[in-house]
C-alpha cells in the first residue's frame, strides 16, 4: 500500500469496532470513516478519542454513498442490532440484514473489498455441528431473532453471483474484552463478575435448566476481543495487498477452537485480583431458558487453512489482561 487506505468502520461506537479502531490507530492508521448511531452517551468514551478521518451517522452514510461521496478501500462492517433479548425480528431484519445487503451491492459495484460481522448464533443449539460449511446453513436452527438475521444474510450472501471481489463473514463466538460496559445486560460475564466482586464479593452464575450439564459447567467457547480484532486485521492487510484469493472468500468462525466453562470464566475473575473464587448458581431467567447455547465450540480450521497462525490467548492469559490492565484501573467503560 503506497498511501494510507481509506477503511470504513460501522458500528465503530461499541465493542468490538472500537477495540479495532484503537488497534489501527496504534498501526499508525486514521483514514477512517467512523459509522454508528452516535448519540449513545454511554458509548462515548468508546470514539472520542480516537483518530479518525470522519464520523457519519448510521442511516446518513448510506445517503452519502448514493452520492458517491467517498473514495472507500476497505468495508469492515461490524455494526449490528446484538442484543439475543429483542424478539421484534423486525429491528434485526432492518439493521442486520436490510442495511448489509444495501453495503454489499456498494462494494459490489465498487469493487471495494469487505469483511462483516456473523454470529455463532447462527448454529443454534448446535445440533449441526460448528463447522464453518456453506453447505449446512439451511440447516441450522437459530434460537432466537438475533441469530436468523445473522444467518439470514449469510445465506443471502453465499447465493449471490455478483459480489466485492474479496469478502468474508466472521462468525463471533463469545467475545469478551474492554469497551463493553455500555452493552448492559449482553456484557460479558467476565464484565459482570469483576462488578459484583466490587460490591458484594461473590459472582451469581445461572443454573443448569439441562441434566446433562452442572451448574457453571455450560461451555462456550470465549475470544478475547484483542484476538479477534487481530484476525480481522490481518485479513484486512490481505485483501489491501491482493493476497488474499477469492477463492477464499466465504463464511469463517472466529472463536478459538476450546470450549471452556462459565464456572472458569468467573473463577479466573477472581483470581486475576487474587481473590479466591466465590461463586453461587440461580435460576436463569425464564425469556432465555429456551434460546440459551449450552455449549459451542469453534471448529476452526477454515481459518488456519487460509493461512492465519498467530496462536489465541487462553482464557487465563484473556481475562487476567482485561481485569488487571482495563477492569481495575477503571478502563473497562
């Protein structure tokens, strides 16, 4: 690249886009053209202080590109409706599948490559595997709105003839790092364990509703979000450079293949601040009991085989970096 590319960053006021617009700044990269809702107060702390080229409001940008208002390298859409809690599959049709398709014909017509944000709650309650294929995406079974939208547009995606010359959908697994506060009632267990360690000591994890798993033994399979920020960049670098094949465009997981408990999760809360772990179970909520994932775990050697071999953080390494250097000196907004 002889001069900075310009890079489009949706949903670049929450998680995980702000994770990774922080990581391009510290690259030295601030041609980008930042797009969310961005009256959010509580997600403020999340942008303002980065470097970047513009902010653009959601809906807006979508106007200003009919005007072709923007010289565009790269699209890195991860913005999107996430909440598993909101069951008007009208909300996560319009933002999840309706605003992806109207980004995709624009990179299309541009030739323009792009990488968008999927979910690994497009496998449901896994009853097809956590295989990354295209050919069981018909199959699978979501188990609420959130994740038929996901998986909505990557089939929509996938039967597509015309398409940016270069694209991958990333299916998320449990993500978890700073910048989450804001997310509420979806932030991280690890988030919500260092909290109510703060004030009363003891972590409240949900029980087991299923015989075949212990209270705190569901298992998910947890990304630090430092770890899937650098994957998106390193597939980012080979697209800009034309390394990348088109041959492997396509759906890709990004979790890291180890399927860990929520028992672990919080125990390591408590241990990354010395404590010893102090852990109760209740009775999970009844509006999650039948769309909740007991167990996932990322198969992923799709991802490897394209070529990324950084190895990931375990979950010790993950939550002992974002308690002792984000959650106790109070940068984990």
């Amino acid at each position: 690249m002889s001069k900075q590319p310009n890079i489009v960053v949706t949903g670049a006021a929450g998680f995980i886009s702000s994770v990774f617009v922080q990581y391009l700044n510290e690259q030295g990269l601030n041609q980008l053209l930042l797009v969310d809702d961005f009256g959010v107060e509580s997600k403020r702390k999340n942008w303002e202080t980065k470097s970047y080229l513009k902010v653009i409001e959601r809906q807006a940008f979508l106007a200003q590109l009919e005007d072709d208002a923007f010289e565009i390298d790269l699209i890195i859409h991860l913005g999107a409706r996430t909440d598993t809690t909101e069951f008007n599959y009208a909300i996560h049709e319009e933002l999840n599948v309706a605003y992806s398709k109207s980004l995709w014909h624009y990179a299309t017509a541009k030739k323009i490559p792009m990488i968008y944000a999927s979910s690994a709650a497009t496998y449901g309650a896994g009853e097809n595997g956590y295989e990354d294929s295209h050919a069981i995406l018909d199959q699978l079974q979501p188990l609420n709105p959130y994740g038929i939208s996901k998986n909505e547009f990557d089939k929509w995606a996938i039967a597509q003839t015309e398409h940016p010359p270069y694209w991958t959908g990333l299916k998320f697994f449990n993500v978890y790092g700073p910048n989450e506060a804001h997310k509420g009632r979806m932030a991280s267990v690890v988030f919500h364990s260092f909290n109510q360690i703060k004030t009363s000591g003891l972590v409240k994890l949900f029980k087991s509703h299923r015989p075949d798993f212990k209270d705190g033994e569901q298992l998910r399979d947890f990304i630090y979000v430092k770890d899937l920020v650098a994957v998106i960049d390193w597939m980012m670098h080979q697209m800009l450079s034309d390394a990348w094949a088109a041959s492997k465009n396509g759906l890709y997981n990004l979790g890291t293949g180890k399927a860990r408990s929520f028992y672990d999760l919080a125990a390591n809360t408590f241990i990354a601040q010395g404590l010893p772990p102090n852990i109760e179970f209740v009775d999970m909520p009844e509006d999650l009991r039948d769309t909740y994932q007991y167990f996932t775990e990322a198969n992923m050697t799709k991802l490897r085989t394209a070529g990324y071999d950084k190895p990931f953080s375990t979950l010790e390494e993950g939550v002992q970096d974002y308690v002792a250097n984000y959650l106790v000196p109070g940068k984990g907004y």
